[in-house]
C-alpha cells in the first residue's frame, strides 16, 4: 500500500489533483490511497506521523507561498526522517521543473501545473500519462527491491536466506540433512534436497544427484572432467546425464 501526501498552496488546484488522483486510483486498481491533502507543509508533517508503517509519495508544490517552508524546505525534511518515500514536485514553471533533479532529494518526477487543468473536471491525456509513468516507476522500483527468500529450519533457529546469494546444496552423505551454502555462510539444515528443490525456481538445477546449484553461480565448465566451477571456488561433479544436456541447460 502506498500512502499519497499532497502539498498545494492554491485550495482550487489542491482539490483538482486530490479529485483526479483519487479517480485515477479507482480506475486503475493501484494500491494505493489519499492520506493528506494539505495547503501547509507543517500539517503534511504532522500527518506523516500517523502514517509511518507503509511506502510513502508526495506530490508537493515548489513554491508553497506564505508557508514556513516551500516545496525543497519540506523534501530535506522528509530526508532527514529517514523514511522511504518518492517525491514527486508540481510547478506550475516549466523552467523549474527541470532543476528539481539538481538537489539531490530523491526526486522521482514532476508534473507542469497548466490552467487547463483547472478549468476542467477530467484528467487530461498528458497528466494521466505523467501518472502512469509516476506508477509505473515505482512498481519497477519496488519490484527490484524485493529479493525472494526462503525461510529455513536451521535447528532451533529460522533463518530467511535471500535464494540469489545461495550459490549451492547438497546432501550429507548417510544423514536426513542439506548443507547451503550462500555468499556468506553455511547452513546445516534438516531436510530433504528434493524437498528444498521443490521451494526453489527455475535459476537451480540438479548437477548430480545430491547437488543443486544457481546457473547464475557457475563460473565455468570442465566437460573432459565433468566438473562445473562455481563463485566462491566450489568445484562440483555433473553426473553423465546432466553433462549431455549441459549446453542446452545453461
């Protein structure tokens, strides 16, 4: 859920983007939600913190005239909150939409306020594409920050693992246990590879019987001795089977 912040001096213009982002969120289904729609930047403050447990954007104006701060004061302050948060500015000065860039405050758009706007009831062409890119940058962001894990049974403890650190398992030869090894520790777990193998994507093969490893990992293939190097220095035997099909598979 994204939690929107709006920051506009001018009432008239403050409840033209409340009205169209609260129409372009029904009509395009995105998680998210109108928490603040305030004309002072201290207000919008004092709301942040009744809203802190989920992703943030603010769309602010840059002027903000007769406020204790204008639109870049309230950015470093949101900055120094140490919150995360997108930052969208409004201006109604093309000139200054292009220095928002140049403050380093974690601008991700801006959108040129134009009197049309205000004198319709609809959301223009133009500012519903600048809305779908707004989105659409974040739902690609978001998307990259999420890494997939796996949370795993390691003895009395349950430890996430992040699946692409893991660069291979294999079974411990006469014992119901895995060992996994990642980038930067190994596991003795109490399970079944076949068992872990069906919880992994499509990155992880079986190079032998009691071995899988992430395709990403392999360094290297030795075909004469059917051996694949992997990140880290691990060297592992294929089995014949697999070493048929090797080409084809990585």
């Amino acid at each position: 859920m994204i939690d929107i912040y709006l920051c506009e001096d001018e009432e008239i213009q403050l409840l033209y983007f409340k009205k169209i982002l609260e129409e372009y969120l029904e009509a395009t289904h995105v998680d998210a939600r109108i928490v603040s729609a305030r004309m002072n930047p201290e207000q919008i403050v004092a709301d942040i913190r009744e809203h802190e447990s989920n992703l943030a954007l603010f769309f602010i104006d840059i002027q903000l005239k007769g406020c204790s701060m204008d639109g870049f004061g309230l950015a470093r302050k949101l900055k120094k909150m140490n919150r995360e948060y997108y930052l969208v500015y409004l201006t109604s000065h093309e000139e200054l939409a292009y220095k928002v860039f140049e403050y380093e405050l974690g601008v991700l758009d801006y959108i040129v306020k134009s009197p049309r706007h205000f004198l319709s009831n609809n959301i223009s062409d133009g500012l519903k594409a600048r809305l779908n890119n707004i989105f659409g940058k974040i739902e690609k962001q978001t998307r990259q920050e999420k890494k997939e894990t796996l949370v795993i049974e390691c003895g009395s403890r349950l430890v996430e693992v992040i699946v692409e650190d893991i660069i291979l398992i294999q079974a411990i030869k006469g014992k119901h246990q895995i060992e996994i090894y990642t980038a930067y520790q190994t596991m003795n777990v109490r399970q079944s590879l076949k068992d872990l193998y069906e919880m992994l994507n499509d990155d992880f093969l079986y190079i032998n019987k009691s071995c899988i490893v992430q395709k990403s990992m392999i360094r290297e293939v030795d075909k004469k001795n059917r051996i694949v190097m992997l990140k880290g220095g691990y060297q592992m035997e294929i089995s014949y089977r697999i070493m048929k099909s090797i080409n084809n598979i990585l």
